[in-house]
C-alpha cells in the first residue's frame, strides 16, 4: 500500500495538433486544478501546484498521426455542483459532443462526457459515497 494517497502521477495525452488543442486546455486544465503552466513551444504542460512534491501534471503532446480512441480520461469533483460549474467551462472551452451532465446509470453518479477538440474523450464526474 502506497504511504501517500496520491495514486496518479501525470497525464500524458496526445493530440493531433497542439494549435487546436492549446486554447481548450488552457481554460479547461487551470478549472481543474492544474494551475501552473510550464509549458514551451513542443510541450504542453500544466501542474497542480501545491498539493505535494513533486506535483501531478497533465502533459499534452502533438503527434500529427494520433487518431482519438476509445480511451476516456476521468476528472473528480467534490459536488453535483462542482460538475456543473465545470461543465459551462468546458461548453466555453469549445468541448465537442457534450453529453450531461446528468445522472449516470450507476445510482449516484453523476458526469459529464465530453471530447477535447481533437476528439480525445474526456469526463467530469462526481460519486456520492455508498450508504450501507
């Protein structure tokens, strides 16, 4: 068992091109909590700063032969609310084939699903904690 609770360590995320995804990710990555940029011209590179050292980061790299799979990348947020708020972020953003948010199938859950402008599937999600 890990001695922190930290489980993930960074996103690296291909796209297709870094000049139509740079604009989505810049307003989406800091409502997530990835707030310091550090990124140069072939890299694309936000970290969430302060939360422990070194700090998880979510790296986007261009990789003109990438074509979006199936894969979906998961976001937490603490409330129902929290989902909402992000999901007119995103809708600002220009995410594509926004689906939510709602409840899902599972009973508290509630997400939204969204693709990045390259196609990259994405979502915004919030469990509520079983009851026994």
């Amino acid at each position: 068992m890990p001695t922190n609770s930290r489980c993930l360590d960074h996103i690296d995320l291909r796209v297709s091109s870094l000049t139509i995804a740079r604009p989505f990710y810049n307003i989406l990555l800091p409502a997530l909590g990835f707030i310091k940029d550090v990124s140069d011209e072939t890299w694309f590179q936000f970290e969430a700063e302060g939360r422990s050292s070194p700090g998880e980061f979510f790296g986007i790299t261009e990789s003109p032969s990438h074509v979006a799979n199936e894969t979906r990348i998961a976001f937490w947020a603490e409330s129902t609310t929290e989902v909402d708020r992000l999901a007119e972020i995103v809708r600002r953003a220009g995410g594509c084939n926004i689906e939510g948010p709602g409840d899902g199938e599972s009973p508290g859950y509630y997400a939204l699903f969204f693709e990045d402008p390259c196609g990259n599937r994405l979502e915004i999600c919030h469990r509520k904690p079983k009851t026994s």
